[in-house]
C-alpha cells in the first residue's frame, strides 16, 4: 500500500493550490492548502508536515526562501517546487537547497500525486539531498544548457542529482545533441571541479594506439616509444574522463576498463604492476549498446557497469519547443564573435528553422547559425541567409501564398543580379508590377529590407 502523509500546498493562487490540494486527497492523504507566505512558513515549521509543495514565484517572496527555512527550521520536512520556469540553473538551485524534486508548470495533476507518493515513501532521501546541498554549495556555475521542454527539464534534474556522487553515468543520444557538454556539467558541479575533465572519442583514435594513449606506456615498450606517457586515466587524477563513442571500443580492451572503474587500477603498457589512478568515468555513445552486447562486440559486463546511471538525450527535432531559444543563443553568441550587432529574426526564418529535422541536433543548428550571421548583410536574419538544406522544407510546408511569392522573388532576383528587368522578364510580369511587389514584401536592392528606390519615387509620382 502506498505511504500518505500530511501534505502543505502553497501558492499565491488560491485556485491553483486548491486544485493540487484536492488531487492529492484523493490518495488518502491529508492536505492542507496556503497562499499566504508568511502563513505558510508558520504552518509548515509548526504543523506537523510531512511535505510542503511550493510553488517558487509567490509575488516579493520565493519559494526558494521558503524552502530554506523549512530546511533550516523543520529538516525532517521535505520540500517539492514547482515553477513556471525549467532551467538547469532552476533544478541545480533547488537541489542545492534541499528540496526534494521540482515539477515544471504546466503539469499534469498525475506528476504531482507520483511526486508526492515517491517523497512519502522514500524519506531517506531527505538527509541524501542535505548531502547534495551542502557539496554543490558554491560550486561554479554551469555552461550554458538551452531548453524547457519536458525531456530537458528531466535531464536537468538527473543531472543535479548524479553531480555530486561517484556514480559512473552513461550518456546516450544522437551525434550533436550534447552529450560532450552535460559531461562536462556533471564534472563542473562536483567535487571533482577542480580537477581535470578530459573527454576521449574512443572511435578517433586507432586502435592500436588507445590502450597506451587511456592507461600510458614505459619507455621502449613498443616501437616508437622513445619515452614513458602516464596516459589519461593517470593524468586525469582527481577528474573526470569522459569516454566518447563507447561503443567503439576495441572488445579486447574493454576488460581493462571495466578493471579501472571497479578497482580503479589500469596497467600502463609494458608495466609489470598495475597503477592506481583516482578518476570518474563517464561514458557516451549514439549506438545501441544491448544490441551491440547481443552481436559480441560490447561486453556485458562492462554494459552493466557503465549503465548505473542512464541519462539520455533527446534529438532536436523532438523538442522542437526549446528551436527558438537555442536561435537566439547562438545568434547572440556569433554576432557578437564577429563583431556585429545582434540580428532581428523575423517569424518566417523562425518557422523554417523550426520545421526542419536537424538530423545533425544542436550542433548543426549551432553551425547553421554561425555561417548565417557571417554571411548575412543586414540587421535582419533572412530565411535567405540560410543554408540551403534549411530552407527545403519551405517547399513542402504548409506556407501562405504571400510568403512563397515573396521567397521566388527573392530567389528571382538573387539570380538576375538585382537586375529587375530579367526579373520581371523570368516572372513574366512588367517592370512595374514587379516593384509594387517588392514594396509590398519589403525587398530592397539588395534584399535588406529597405523599400527599392525607383518604387518609392514611382510612388511619389
């Protein structure tokens, strides 16, 4: 039979704390509800509650505040947030904190009764989550991770909590969804930061070279090695490694190591004794590692050692949510690196970015970007500056008559030169009908957005 307890729902929308109060009756619990700040804290360190449910934007007060002074005030209380706002910064300043989960609005009731019985059942958990507080407590603070959506807020969560302990993770995803760069956000966030992180593609190095380039080689222990290296793993001491491309792995080497994450010893190639080395492992891969276990070429065991923690990483075009966020980042990013002022997207750019698969993810949106800001003449970023893969699906989406004119006259005239004469010749149009179209599209002489010139004076005329 699940756990019930007694249960404090707090926002400063009375409905809203009404609604979750009255789903989580239903499971039996007893549930008091407050939208009341001040109220609420008196409540929740002097009534005897198991779990407070908090939202975090209260008006002038938070419920981050809140939630630190039940930690300090009533520890035993655990704490769940919810919050409009999902971010990584978000989830890494609730754990820090203590709180127990965070639920991303909007919701679904049915999270926050699943939520609820896990904290009620599992109230160990609560002096986990101290430990967790204390040793993210003034770490660095994250790169920068884009998105909101659901998949990513999860993510974040796994994240906060795995950060801190010794846990090998296995990242899984497609090629450019950034697996390299939550490796890194788990080693940044914890207590191996000051430590070295280094991260190997195991498939880009040859074969025959990646035991000595991961474990090192004494001097004279094969031909060309003219002097000893310590490797990775030895040199990574006090960090973190991720292993990139797992799968990739030689078989016969990946005995040793599995033989370094579970005794964390390795055997420098030529060296009679094995090594001890203090390092993390992390490990990545865009394969499917059981199929690859159950073709012979990935062992078991070392499958299931790696897989203690799975976090994986969803393609881009499955979170097509977080398109315009990431757009903006990267503009901003790359037009600042060339020196130009940040670009206006207009809705159209936007929607072709949105609707193209991004077989490449995140790292080829992130390049799609920056040769478009290197390219692009103006202050305004055309679908036109695009590459021209990006732009296909503007022939098979549902667009209005306006804009695919307005894309063939662009494509029209970028193909005569500017020259408006044969353009007007190739759209079998007269001369002054093609300017009344690109004053009413807004295409200038050299499609910056500026009204053409003959057609203002025409208009004057």
């Amino acid at each position: 039979m699940a756990a019930t307890g007694k249960i404090l729902v707090v926002d400063d929308e009375i409905e809203m704390a009404r609604m979750v109060a009255e789903a989580l009756q239903r499971d039996g619990h007893a549930v008091e509800f407050e939208s009341r700040w001040d109220v609420a804290l008196d409540r929740a360190v002097g009534g005897g509650f198991d779990l407070v449910i908090t939202d975090v934007r209260m008006g002038d007060r938070s419920g981050l505040d809140l939630l630190a002074e039940v930690g300090r005030r009533s520890p035993d209380t655990l704490v769940v947030l919810m919050t409009a706002f999902g971010t990584l910064e978000t989830a890494m300043q609730a754990v820090r904190e203590g709180a127990f989960d965070y639920v991303a609005k909007p919701f679904k009731l049915e999270e926050i009764r699943l939520v609820a019985r896990r904290a009620l059942e599992q109230r160990r958990l609560v002096r986990e989550n101290r430990d967790l507080r204390a040793a993210l407590d003034g770490g660095p603070s994250p790169p920068r991770i884009i998105g909101k959506s659901p998949s990513m807020v999860e993510v974040y969560k796994t994240i906060a909590r795995v950060a801190t302990t010794e846990a090998t993770v296995l990242l899984r995803g497609e090629s450019g969804t950034g697996k390299e760069l939550i490796a890194r956000t788990i080693h940044e966030n914890s207590p191996r930061a000051r430590g070295p992180f280094v991260a190997v593609n195991c498939a880009a190095i040859p074969e025959n070279l990646l035991e000595s380039e991961l474990f090192g080689h004494v001097r004279g222990a094969f031909t060309g090695a003219t002097a000893s290296s310590p490797g990775i793993l030895p040199g990574a001491a006090g960090g973190t490694v991720l292993l990139d491309e797992i799968g990739d792995m030689p078989v016969q080497l990946q005995p040793k190591v599995l033989r370094a994450i579970e005794l964390r010893e390795v055997k420098p190639v030529g060296r009679a004794e094995p090594l001890t080395v203090d390092v993390r492992i992390l490990a990545a891969t865009n394969q499917d590692l059981l199929q690859l276990v159950k073709e012979g070429s990935f062992r078991e065991d070392l499958y299931y050692r790696i897989n203690v923690v799975t976090i994986h990483l969803p393609p881009l075009r499955e979170r097509p949510e977080d398109i315009p966020a990431l757009v903006e980042h990267f503009a901003r990013v790359y037009a600042e690196r060339n020196g130009k002022p940040m670009p206006a997207i207009p809705p159209e750019t936007m929607r072709l970015l949105g609707s193209y698969p991004w077989p490449g993810n995140v790292r080829e949106l992130e390049h799609a970007l920056e040769r478009a800001i290197a390219l692009s003449k103006g202050p305004v970023l055309l679908p036109e500056d695009l590459p021209l893969e990006t732009r296909q699906p503007a022939e098979s989406a549902l667009l209005s008559l306006e804009e695919l004119e307005r894309h063939h006259l662009v494509r029209v005239l970028r193909a005569t030169r500017g020259n408006r004469q044969q353009a007007a010749a190739v759209l079998g149009i007269d001369r002054k009908t093609l300017y009344r179209k690109l004053l009413r599209y807004g295409i200038g002489d050299g499609d910056d957005g500026e009204p053409p010139a003959a057609s203002i004076a025409e208009k004057k005329s």
